[in-house]
C-alpha cells in the first residue's frame, strides 16, 4: 500500500491509499505509528468497518484499554463502545446553550485529563452518521505551545496545574457557560451515572510529550480547576485566574483546529496526549452512532493529588 498524506485544516492529516481490509504488515504498522506521532489526528475516508477491523488497525498503536467509565457494545467486543445520539441516553446528555437544544454536546477535552493518565489516543469510526451537526473537533496543543511568547512559556515550565472532576458543566471554571442552562436530566453527581469520585489531579502547565518528546500546552478547558500553589512560581492567585483565562482563550484560537464532519466509512486516529477534542452535539431526535476503541495511556502524564 502506498500511503499519500494530505494535511488537514491545522491538525492532522488525511491519509489516502489505505484500506483497512488488506494485510497490515510491520512496515506499514511502522509508517501509521510514525504519521500518528508526527501528525497527531489521521483520517481516513471510505473504509469497510467492522468491529473486529477497528480493533486489530487500533492494536497497532498500543494496548487496548476498556473505558472504565462506560459499559461496553457487547460481550463479542469488550474493547468497543458506541457513542449514541439519538437514543436512550440523550436525555441525561441534553442541554441548553443560548436556548438551543443540543444532545451531547462536549467542550475541549483529553479524554481521562481527570484520573493523571489519560489514554494514549483512541479510534473513531461512523456507524451512523448524523444528518445534522454531530462534528468532533481537534485542537493542536502543540501549535498552542509553540505559539507563545518566550515569556509565558518560561512561567508555564514553573508551573502545574490543577484538574478537578465536575459532573456538573455549570461547575467548571473555565468552560464558557455564557448562555447556557443544564437540561431536566443532566446528572448532578458522578453516582447518579454510576461513576466513581475522582481525585484532582496535577500536571505540568507545560507537558512533554513522553514519546515525541515535542512539548504540549496543558491547558485544557474542561475541568480545569487551578494553578497549583502560584505563591511558588511568583505569582497572585489573581494572576494565575487571570493566565488560565488568557491561556484558555488561546487554546480556542480556531487557528489550532480541525473539525471532521463524518461520513459512512470515517475513521479517525487521534493521540490524547496532543490534541485536545470536543464534540458539538446533535439537534434532538437526530441519530448518530459512533464506534471507540481506546488506546491505552502506558505513561502517566500528571499525577492524583491526594495527601499532597
Ligand atoms: O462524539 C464525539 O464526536 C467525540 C466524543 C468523545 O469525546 C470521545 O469519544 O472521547
Ligand atoms: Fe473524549
């Protein structure tokens, strides 16, 4: 197989020339590896799914990791969850944002940022698509790093940061809750949809990428809490508010972003210790479904901050 790459919109690249239903030899596997590190999102368009196929392209970058959130597809395929919009969950996943209703809608986020290893990255593919919205977006944390001044990069290597599990959007700090209401069924704590307490859990404001070794803004809006102790890098609590909110609306910045709106046959390969990725959400009753497998986080990023 020869692979042609095409970048896509800031991050990523779509990857033409593939099919999933060929032999994946060491070569090739090698050449996937190395895009996904170099390029951090591949897309790949027309492809014959099936579960097991996900499973054995997703096993090449890594150990599969069951989400230890989410109750799995079925006992065939433990390490496949679907993403349902439009269905039995929608009305705990319903919001409204500036008196629109949308159904699971997701703001910028590593997946698992809350427990200090979030997983390596993981694969999604259309089961079915969404005949309106339903867009997953990608954000390069690595753009948003090399894109700062000489200054801020120098304060954010002194610094950790801070992220706190909320099952409530309204109680994160740093998400933009400009307009919007939480829906009848939107859970109030992690119990009501049989999830554990978390910890908080600390990082590095300026991560560092434990294979590419390429450092990573993180800052992330979803569950961002706090600077760890400002008083030890010199600056006012005041100060530190005020460079999350400076560093959050930089990671905004839609010159760092790349939305994919799906097709039949999309897969998508993203590495969760780079790109942050959010979803907007799908109008009421609109069905979209969506297949994840998970690729394991072999490497702590941050740690729990309990008892320190
Ligand atoms: O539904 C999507 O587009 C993305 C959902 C998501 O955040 C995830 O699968 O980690
Ligand atoms: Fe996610």
């Amino acid at each position: 197989m020869t692979l042609i790459v095409k970048p896509l919109d800031n991050i990523g690249v779509e990857i033409q020339g593939f099919d999933i239903t060929r032999p994946l030899g060491e070569a090739l596997q090698q050449q996937l590896r190395d895009l996904w590190y170099e390029h951090g999102v591949l897309v790949f368009r027309n492809q014959a799914m099936s579960p097991e196929r996900q499973i054995a392209f997703s096993r090449i970058f890594g150990e599969l990791e069951l989400h230890p959130l989410k109750a799995t597809l079925s006992d065939d395929y433990p390490e496949l969850f679907e993403l349902e919009n439009g269905g039995d969950k929608d009305k705990a996943n319903t919001a409204y944002y500036h008196g629109e209703t949308v159904v699971g809608r997701l703001d910028w986020h590593l997946d698992l940022h809350y427990t200090g290893k979030p997983n390596h990255g993981a694969v999604l593919t259309a089961v079915e698509v969404a005949g309106e919205g339903g867009l997953t977006g990608f954000g390069d944390l690595a753009k948003a790093y090399d894109a700062l001044d000489d200054d801020t990069k120098a304060l954010l290597d002194t610094l950790e940061v801070v992220y706190t599990f909320n099952m409530q959007r309204r109680h994160m700090r740093y998400v933009d809750l400009d307009g919007y209401e939480p829906g009848p069924y939107s859970p109030k704590k992690p119990s009501d949809v049989r999830f554990p307490d978390f910890p908080e859990s600390v990082y590095p404001a300026a991560m560092t990428h434990p294979i590419t070794g390429i450092k990573v803004l993180g800052i992330v809006e979803q569950f961002l809490d706090r600077v760890a102790t400002p008083y030890k890098a010199g600056i006012s609590s005041d100060e530190s508010i005020e460079l999350l909110e400076r560093l959050v609306a930089h990671t905004r910045d839609p010159k760092f972003h790349y939305f994919h709106q799906w097709q039949p046959g999309d897969m998508v390969l993203w590495d969760n210790w780079r790109a942050m990725h959010c979803a907007t959400g799908t109008p009421p009753g609109v069905r979209r479904r969506i297949n994840r497998t998970t690729i394991k986080g072999e490497v702590p990023l941050g740690r729990v901050l309990l008892d320190e």
